[in-house]
C-alpha cells in the first residue's frame, strides 16, 4: 500500500492515527473479523514509526497543519511546492542559477580541451629536451658453446644521450595512454623510441662496430621529467579508476587536451 511504498522509497511519511478507535461509532467502525484484525496489525505499525493521534475533525487539521509545517522544515525536498505556486521571484532564481549552470558547464569543457593556464611558459611542442639512455653492447664473434664459458663475448653498458623535442616525444607515447598505461608500459614505450632515434646512429661508431645493440633504456631522471612535463602541459592525468588492492602500479590516461594534441600530431592527413 502507499504508506509502506512510501517508507520503501525513503519518502517523508507520517501517520494519523484515532486517539481512541473504541469509542467510533459502529457505522464508522470495521465490522468484519479479519479486517478487524489487519487494521490492528497496521495501526500497531504506524505507531512504531512517526505518527500523531487526533480525536476531533479540527483536531485533526491541526495535527496535519502543524506536522506537515515540521516536516516541510526537517525533510526538504522537491514537490513541496505547486507549480502554479511558485512566484517570480522563484522563477527568475531558477532560471538564473540554470544560466549559471550553463556557462560552468562551457568553461569546464573548455578547460579540458585547452592548455591549463601558465603552461606557456612551460617547455613543449618543438623545443628539445635531452634524453638520456643506456644501452647494452654485446661483442660481435663467432664462438663455440665452450667459448661461452671460457671466453664470452664482452658485454658494455654504453651511456648516450639525444635530443628530441617533446611533440615527438608525446607522439611516441600517447597511443599507449588512450586506455590508460601503466608507468611500466610509459617506459617501455620511451625506450622504443630510443632505440628507433639512436640504433643506426650508434652502429656507424667507430668504437661500436664491432658489437651488437640491445636493451636501449631511457634513464630513470629522464622518464620521470618526461612524465611530469606531460602533467605539467594538461597532457596526462593520474588514473582514478578503482583497482584491486594488489594492484600497486601508478596508471596515466589522456586528458582531453591530451588526446587532441595526440590527434593532431598522429593522424595523417590527406594530401591536398
């Protein structure tokens, strides 16, 4: 019934309830045993909950009067009010605060497809960065499995650096974000991109002709300027997304700026 779908559904509710039910009329009464006994059973459950007792017709208007002034206060919510009693002053609050809504909404949407505000001054799009890496050199020879153990191939860790500019740099790694990445993912997409900007490079050294290239790894300082800077721009943002407890690693998305800087940068565009 609507008293108890009312409860369900959280609605202020509140009870009227005859002071004294025995002393009605039997023509105003129930006659029959059973509703007798179900209108017992529901009285003995409104009164558990918030409920008024009356025992005259203006009694009764008073108790409604008065109780739904206190509910009105203590419960506010929408519909206590008729349309057509809401005055101009109402409406003309309503609209402004909807207009206010409105231009919130726009500039959220702008903020989002823009550079944040004193990033001009921050380094980006083709100005160049200097990225340093590591990568494994491994002698070039021919040997037996006996030389393997005896005389293995001599095996460098080579230091190096490169510059890139950082639309390059946010070129190579976007895509891995569109999902979210992890720092993981990040660091090996820079670390492709190493050895695609430095492999051929490196092979024509005098010093390294001899050896074989491998492992290229973006240094530590440098990933974790890289990533900042992309912060820094609007770029990227830290994942909020919920995950299990044993998941520790650090997740980074696209922000909106970031994703049409992306787009701009990697998509190819038709020849005119």
């Amino acid at each position: 019934m609507e008293y108890r779908y009312g409860l369900e559904r959280a609605i202020p509710t509140i009870g009227f309830l005859h002071k004294n039910p025995g002393s009605l009329s039997l023509d105003r009464s129930e006659s029959d045993p059973e509703n007798q006994k179900r209108l017992k059973e529901f009285r003995e459950f409104v009164e558990k909950k918030s409920c008024r007792y009356w025992e005259s017709p203006a009694d009764l208007g008073s108790q409604v009067s008065r109780s739904l002034v206190k509910l009105i206060k203590n419960t506010p919510a929408i519909g206590w009010i008729r349309a057509d009693q809401v005055g101009e002053t109402v409406s003309a609050e309503i609209l402004r605060l909807r207009n206010r809504i409105e231009e919130l909404e726009v500039g959220i949407q702008a903020s989002r497809e823009t550079a944040p505000a004193g990033s001009e001054t921050l380094a980006q799009g083709d100005d160049l960065f200097q990225v340093d890496f590591t990568v494994l050199a491994t002698e070039k020879k021919t040997v037996t499995a006996f030389d393997l153990i005896s005389n293995p191939p001599e095996r460098i860790i080579y230091n190096d650096n490169f510059k890139a500019s950082w639309n390059d740099i946010f070129s190579a790694v976007a895509p891995l974000m569109i999902d979210e990445a992890p720092d993981y993912k990040i660091k090996d997409g820079l670390n492709s991109f190493a050895r695609e900007r430095n492999r051929e490079r490196l092979q024509k050294r005098k010093d390294l002709a001899l050896y074989g290239l491998s492992e290229f790894e973006v240094k530590d300082d440098s990933f974790q300027t890289i990533k900042v800077q992309f912060r820094a721009l609007g770029l990227i943002s830290k994942s909020q997304r919920p995950r299990s407890v044993k998941d520790t690693d650090t997740y980074w998305a696209l922000t909106p700026y970031g994703d049409a800087v992306m787009t701009r940068l990697r998509a190819i565009r038709r020849d005119s």
